[in-house]
C-alpha cells in the first residue's frame, strides 16, 4: 500500500476527516512564542523529544512543550511522552528554552507560558479578540486591572493568575501635562492641544511662544521636542509633555 509523502494535522482536523497514511505529518510549531512555522514528524504519535528533534533543536535539553489544543486550551507535554495526533485535535506545538512553566487562565482556558513575563500581545493573540474587547486581569476584591497589548505581565507571583476578555472601556488616553494628568480622546495629540491643555485660559497674543518636550511616547521618537502643527501618538496612559509660555519682546 503507497503512502502519501506527507499529510498536514491542520487540513484534517479543518476537513474533519482522520489523518491519512502517510510518510511524515506537517504541524505548526513555535519557540518561545505564537510565531508558528511548518515541521514535519514521521509518526503520527510522536514523542516530545521526536517534536523538538524535527524542529532542529537538542531534545536533550531543558525545553518545556506545549500542545495547543483546538479548544485553546494547553496540554503539556512531556519529552518521553508520545501525543497522538490522530485524535487530539492539535496542530500548533509550542516550546521554551525553560526547566520551569507559569500558569494562567484566559477566559477559564488552563494556559502556560515558559517564562514569568507575558506580553500582553499575547494574551490578545491566543483571546482573539476583537476591536471593541480588551484583556483585563482579574482582581478579587478590586477593579479588574486592564491589560492592553504593549503592557506586560508578571506571572511569578502566588497564586494563578485569571485573565479575562471584555467590552474595552471608553476612557480615552491619559496623558501629563505640566505634571497634571489630562485626558484625550485619541491616540494622536497635537502640539495645539497640548498648549490650550496647559494654558486652557491663555488669550491669543502674537508676541507669546510655547515650547514643548516629551517623553515616553508610543511613537518613534518616544522622547524629544513638538513643535507647531506637530503631532505624536500617546500610550495608553503614561506620555508625559511639558510646556514652556515665552513672552517675545
């Protein structure tokens, strides 16, 4: 009986049909990370150390494998154990250089990371979630802390962390000005108004010129000088200007 030359895990468990007989078996794997690329196995239940081979890294090694089942949830797996790919409904395997994992719940799916900072693009990824939702981590007896894609989170901490997804709140971008905090309603802020926030009362006068630096912008530069008709973008909460008023004689 002539075998295929390979048969891709994805495309079957996508067509619900059982993986056909075949010489190796394309998953999707990623290390340290949600970038997946394609690796072939020559068995359908592999063992961890047969994953981490195909995927030309040492399987005698300290690495930490995940299967990333189509419920979203993650299923460790250990480098002598096998995995059937048959039946689990896998196709996205996922590795850390680590002797030590961290778990955490997203919307009360059991995940793992193999190192204590999470990014918070990752928790979007693996949430999918859409323009109007946002990640928030659950605080008990608190207000749930909002997590947004450029933040990070530590995991090393007692206790499991529970994160959440939810309608994202309209509360604008809070910026300092002058060490007063302000809030806009967009991500791209002007030098003009930046100025009527700083001197809200400031009648117009031709021999009067503003100045302004800036710091820890979400654009590049995150950190210089503005000037007239110039605009940056803010982070989420955090950018921080200051404004000099100069009376020209």
């Amino acid at each position: 009986m002539s075998h295929l030359e390979s048969d891709d895990v994805g495309d079957a468990i996508r067509e619900g049909r059982p993986l056909r007989q075949a010489v190796a078996y394309r998953i999707r794997f990623g290390l340290e990370g949600l970038s997946f690329r394609n690796i072939a196995v020559p068995d359908p239940v592999p063992t961890g150390r047969h994953i981490l081979a195909s995927a030309g890294l040492d399987p005698r090694t300290d690495y930490i494998l995940y299967a990333i089942l189509s419920s979203g949830d993650f299923e460790d797996i250990r480098l002598d154990e096998t995995f059937d790919l048959r039946g689990k409904g896998a196709e996205r395997f996922i590795a850390f250089k680590s002797d030590r994992d961290f778990k955490f719940t997203l919307n009360d799916r059991q995940m793992a990371w193999g190192h204590s900072d999470l990014p918070g693009n990752v928790l979007y990824e693996l949430a999918e979630v859409s323009p109007k939702e946002a990640v928030f981590l659950e605080v008990r007896g608190g207000e749930d802390r909002l997590i947004e894609p450029d933040d990070r989170v530590n995991l090393d901490t007692p206790g499991i962390e529970r994160f959440i997804t939810a309608p994202r709140p309209n509360k604008g971008f809070v910026i300092v000005v002058n060490s007063v905090e302000e809030t806009v309603p967009e991500k791209q802020v002007t030098f003009e108004q930046v100025v009527k926030l700083a001197y809200p009362d400031a009648p117009p006068e031709t021999n009067v010129k503003f100045s302004m630096t800036y710091r820890n912008a979400a654009s590049f530069p995150h950190a210089g000088e503005l000037g007239e008709g110039g605009s940056i973008e803010v982070k989420k909460h955090g950018s921080i200007f200051n404004v000099t008023r100069t009376v020209q004689s």
